[in-house]
C-alpha cells in the first residue's frame, strides 16, 4: 500500500510577507524604547522618592547648612530637579539619534515594500506624529 501524503506536504512553501518583517521590526525598535523609558523613569524614581525619605526620616540632617543661608535640603532639592533635566535630555538625546532615524528606516522601508495602511502595529506607526 502507497503512504498516503498529507495536506501539510503537498502544499508549497508559503512566500515570505515583508510586512512580518517589518512588523517583527517596529516591535523591536518599540520594547526597545520602552526599556529606555522605564529605565529612565524607575532612575527618576529613586532620585525623588529617596530625597522624600531623607525629608521624612532626616529632616536634621537636610537642615544642616552647607554655606551660610544654604541648607543641604535645599542643594538635594535642586540636585532632584537637575535630575530630571539631565534624564530628559538623555532620552531626547537617545530618541534624536536612534529611535527616530530607525523609526525613518521603517516607514521608509514600508513604502518601499508597497505595504497598504492597515491595522497593523508597522501600518499605525505613522499615525503617530
């Protein structure tokens, strides 16, 4: 008796579909700016909730003066504020140099493809301004 042959093994190889590609891409370069993010977030964090819990545990010690007329509980509340500049500017820095000219590579790499505007992540990528 002849093998019987499956539905699976007679059907021919499925051609790739460059929007997977892109699409596989674009989650890529998205986990990637998530990770920055939260990175920077749970670093602001700490920074504010720490000098909260020296405002609320020391308060004497942020009362002692570094100069005269300057508490050090003022010099950490500034520092807590230069922090938050300092973190933004290094996620614009982060997003001006990589994330949006890899964002630029895949929108341009869609059209190319001649991909249609769909319900897909890659497709919604340009509703985004």
């Amino acid at each position: 008796m002849a093998p019987v042959a499956t539905f699976a093994a007679m059907s021919p190889t499925p051609l790739p579909d460059p929007r997977a590609d892109l699409l596989a891409a674009t989650r890529i370069l998205a986990a990637r700016r998530w990770r920055i993010a939260a990175t920077l977030t749970a670093m602001m964090v700490v920074v504010y909730f720490g000098f909260i819990a020296l405002v609320a545990f020391q308060p004497a010690m942020l009362g002692g003066l570094v100069t005269e007329g300057l508490s050090l509980g003022i010099v950490l509340g500034a520092l807590v504020i230069v922090a938050a500049w300092l973190l933004t500017l290094a996620y614009v820095t982060w997003a001006n140099r990589v994330y949006d000219p890899a964002l630029a590579t895949l929108r341009q790499q869609r059209l190319n493809a001649g991909t249609s505007v769909g319900t897909t992540a890659a497709a919604n990528v340009d509703s985004n301004p």
